[in-house]
C-alpha cells in the first residue's frame, strides 16, 4: 500500500466517539511526525477543522475531543517511556525505527493507553487499536498491533488477565 494511501483511512465500521478519537489521535501523531508539528497546534487544526466536521464533501465523524486531547497529549508526554517498551516488543529483526510511521503512531496510543488509562480494560484497547490499524492496513499489520499490544498488557497489566483466567 502507497504511503499517500496510508494517511487517509479506509472507510471502517461505525464507531463510538472514542472509537473516532482514537483515529484522529494517530493521525495527529502521524503528522506531527512527518511535518514536525507542535501538539498544541496540530490538535487545534483537528479540533476546528476536522473532528466532525465536512471535508471534500465527506463528513468526519465527532469524537470525544477531551478523549483526542489526553491520547495526543498523553503520547507526546510519555514518549520516552512508551517508546523503548514497543521496541523490545516488536521482533529483533524489526526495530521501532523501522516501522511504517502510521504503525508506530498506533502502537504508541496504544501503548499509552495501557500504561496509563486503566479505567479502559486492556482487552479493549487493544481491540480498538486493532480496528485502527485495520482502516489504515490491509495485511500484516493488524497482528503486529495485536502482538505488541498483548504483550504490553500482559506484562503491565497481568492481573487482568489472571482475574480473567485467560492468557
């Protein structure tokens, strides 16, 4: 898939606000990265130009705004502590710094979540960043976010699933 293709997603299912909130959170750290952009700046243009707004005759869905805040804020603040966790997560062969920006822009929302929004089950962020990476990628990728997500959760927040009685 074409990187110009990566930046806009693919039409996915219908999601909460959160849902929507998570999405517009990777694209705001995907182009933060690319363009360089300030956080405060770029969350400001997805705040009054794209967050349920039209664009090209496309409706935006609304997100949780405070939700898109805390995931982009939160990613920026915690960086260097999410992003040594992904590397050793992902397979030697494979470091950080050559992941997909848009992959790395997942798995650090993601990452952040676990670490630091526990009032969200594990479970369900990762499905959530599954969904994202899913309107963004077409093959491989989804499991990466699944493996590396799991093995986070598993090693930060291992008494979900030992209540759960899962692995």
């Amino acid at each position: 898939m074409s990187d110009a293709a990566r930046r806009q997603p693919r039409d996915a299912r219908p999601a909460n606000q959160r849902g929507v909130a998570r999405l517009a959170a990777v694209q705001a750290l995907y182009q933060m990265e690319i363009g360089g952009g300030d956080a405060a700046d770029v969350v400001a243009e997805f705040e009054l130009f794209r967050l349920g707004k039209e664009i090209d005759g496309e409706q935006y869905r609304a997100a949780d705004a405070a939700w898109f805040r805390d995931l982009v804020a939160g990613v920026v603040l915690a960086q260097r502590e999410i992003d040594p966790l992904v590397h050793q997560a992902l397979t030697h062969d494979w470091p950080l710094g050559r992941v997909d920006s848009i992959l790395r822009a997942i798995l650090r929302a993601g990452v952040y979540e676990l670490l630091h929004r526990t009032d969200v089950p594990a479970k369900v962020v990762i499905t959530e960043y599954i969904d994202v990476a899913k309107a963004f990628f077409t093959e491989d990728e989804p499991r990466i976010v699944n493996g590396v997500l799991d093995r986070i959760a598993h090693e930060r927040r291992a008494a979900e699933f030992d209540a759960a009685g899962s692995a």
